[in-house]
C-alpha cells in the first residue's frame, strides 16, 4: 500500500505506533508539539536535510540505513556541542506513490539511531513532495557543562579525532562506480559509526573547540580555524591507510589520502585540547594549533579538494 493509500493521518498513526520514547519526553507525539525536559535550562538544537539524488540514494541504501544516517548527521552536531542528544523532530516529504512500509522501516532506523544515544523521535511533519526529503532537527542537553564552539582554538593546542575519517567517501565513491564491494565501505557510508560519547567527553576534558566531520577533515577544520583565528597543521603520519581504503584506492586509481583528508559522511569528531591534556582511548593526535591562518598538511597546502560542498 502506498502512502496515499493510507493518508497522512493514518501513515503517521503507522510511524508513531513503532516509537518508544525516553525519559527525557515529557508528552510525545499526538498534540501540537512535543515536551521535552531540560535539566539545564539550555537546548542546543541543530538541523540538517536529506535530499534524494543529493544525499542519499534509495537503490544504494534501503530505508533503515537511511533513517539511520538521517539522525546520525544530527546527532553528530549536538555531540560536537559537548552536549547528550535528547530528541529529534522529523519532517518527511514522500512522492505519494511510496510504499508505507518503507516510511515504518525508515521511522525504525530513526529511532534506532536515536535510541542508542538516550534520545526520542517525539515528532514532525509530513507531506506529499516530487522529491523525497528528510529534514531533522535535533536536541540536546548540556548537562551544566559550556558548549564547544569552534572559536576556542589556540596556538599550541593539539588537534585531536574521535572516530574514524575517508571510510563512507570511499564507500560512496565504489557505490557511485557501479560496484557494491568492499562490504566494510559501503556500510560505512550507508550507516556511519558516530564516536557519540567522545563529544561530551571532550567538553569533560576542557576541550576547546569541536567539530562534527561531515563535509571533510580539511574543510571542517578549516571552519575551526577560520572561526578560532589561528592555523591548523595537520601530520600525514597520523593517518595510516586502512587495507580495504588502500585496495579500493589502488583498484580505482584514486590517492586514499583524498578520502582520508577530505572525505565526508563518517561523522568523526575533531577537537582542539590544551598541550598538557591527556587523552584518553579513543582519541588521537593528528596535528597542532598555531599562529596564522589555514589548513595545512605537513606545513603545506592540500593539493586537492577539503571536503564537500553542497553547492558544487
């Protein structure tokens, strides 16, 4: 049954049915909005959307990974803040030929995602739309900490990454050349794997700047420096080239290092910390802060592409 079979009204009875909700959730869905506690009378909120043909593709990733990205771009930002996820909020535009039971496998990998960090979908809008798109807006908690901006960046700070960067860039890359191997990459960019607890961890070890890697290490980091007003030099060594990134790139004639560097979509976290912090497991040193301006690759230019640009 499609969509349109089923109206709008029952299509959203459908999703919310599959909901459960945490206790942060004050009144779900079913009213004029959603309740949502703050304990610490701060929300940090943050949206993001999903265009078919821009984002993702319904014949490379079925619905459940696509609900399961959706919220991950979210949930990455808020993390990137310091702060835990509390909620998501959903707008679907479908074309109405679409079949309800992808609609209820995408609310399951929505609330999937959501569900493993604490947090809810507690509700959204739906409508019918020529393209289908999925626009989140995610909310979060600080916990009483100060949220990590991207301003704080000094010289002399080490530039740290949770998580792991240029594993969903290639796995877009071998989907786009028509092939569905390596598993591992094309997974990773189907589902990310978000170092979600590294965010309020850093913001604990007196972080002073975040970012979500979402459009490249490069170009994300370049945001940091920009905003900072300082200069960002990144070690080449402390990227090691996976074996499947390695195999693909060499398969496919392509530098590993161009997904390494200015890859999207794994949803890494990077981070700036004062010289004497201590890292813990999970957390590595990939370059420096210093005066100046820029990002650098062993003090020189990247000769390529930073990141994605949803413009071009």
């Amino acid at each position: 049954m499609s969509v349109a079979g089923v109206g709008e009204f029952g299509l959203i009875d459908r999703v919310t049915a599959r909901l459960s909700y945490g206790s942060t959730v004050l009144l779900g869905p079913g009213d004029d909005a959603a309740v949502v506690a703050a304990p610490d009378a701060r929300v940090v909120a943050s949206t993001d959307v999903l265009v078919e043909g821009r984002h993702f593709r319904r014949d490379w990733s079925g619905a459940y990974d696509i609900g399961r990205r959706a919220a991950a771009a979210n949930l990455a930002d808020v993390v990137a803040m310091g702060a835990d996820p509390t909620a998501l909020l959903v707008a679907l535009c479908v074309p109405v030929g679409t079949p309800t039971e992808w609609v209820e496998e995408l609310a399951d990998g929505l609330g999937a995602e959501a569900a493993g960090v604490g947090a809810s979908v507690v509700g959204g809008d739906m409508s019918a739309s020529p393209t289908l798109t999925i626009a989140v807006t995610a909310l979060g908690d600080l916990a009483g900490r100060a949220p990590v901006t991207r301003t704080g960046a000094r010289p002399g700070d080490l530039v740290a990454l949770a998580g792991r960067t240029g594993y969903a860039a290639a796995g877009f890359t071998v989907l786009s050349r028509g092939f569905r191997t390596p598993r591992l990459l094309v997974e990773a960019y189907r589902r990310p794997e978000v170092p979600y607890p590294a965010g309020p961890q850093a913001a604990r070890l007196g972080a002073t700047a975040m970012i979500d890697v979402s459009d490249g290490l490069l170009a994300d980091l370049g945001h940091v420096a920009k905003a900072s007003g300082v200069a960002i030099d990144l070690t080449r060594d402390a990227f090691a080239v996976p074996p499947q990134i390695r195999d693909a790139a060499q398969a496919l004639g392509i530098d590993p290092y161009a997904w390494l560097l200015a890859g999207g979509d794994d949803h890494a976290l990077a981070a700036t910390f004062p010289p004497t912090t201590a890292l813990p497991d999970g957390w590595r040193i990939i370059g420096r802060v210093s005066e100046g301006s820029g990002v650098t690759v062993d003090a020189a230019e990247f000769d390529g592409p930073a990141g994605w640009d949803h413009f071009r």
